[in-house]
C-alpha cells in the first residue's frame, strides 16, 4: 500500500506495471484505482480553479485594474505550483 501512496503522491503513473505487480490481490488494485480516480478529480479542479482565475483576470485587464490583475496572478502562480 505505501508503494501505491507514493505513485499516488508525485503523479506518476505507469499502470500496466502497477496492475502486473498486483495482479493476485485485488483489494490492492481496487485502492489504486481509487486513488488514482481521486487524483484526476483533484488534477480536474484545480485546472478549472485555474480557468476561473483567468477568466477573472481577464476581466480585470479588460477594465485596466492594475491590482486586481495583480492579485489574480498571484493566485493563478499559487494555483499553477500546487
């Protein structure tokens, strides 16, 4: 399981491998196939957390606020580095 956790925690996923290493124990597969589906979720929201801030970004350049603009990148990088 920890081995599972680690694939889980840097993102790297080569599944065939995983899938061969764990082929007799099922209750193995199915926790990575759980976390490898949460970590899609979390990838998806993030992305579109990302798209929200840029559209409100784009809204503030649209109306020259410089601060606002400023404070949207700001977060945008924060987003970006998670």
């Amino acid at each position: 399981m920890l081995q599972a956790e680690q694939i889980a925690k840097i993102g790297i996923i080569n599944y065939s491998k995983i899938v061969s290493a764990y082929s007799g124990d099922s209750r193995s597969l199915r926790d990575i196939e759980r976390m490898i589906k949460s970590y899609e979720r979390r990838c998806s929201s993030i992305k579109e957390d990302i798209y929200n801030l840029q559209e409100r970004k784009l809204y503030y350049q649209n109306n020259n606020d410089e601060i606002n603009i400023l404070k949207y990148e700001d977060q945008i990088e924060k987003k970006k580095s998670i």
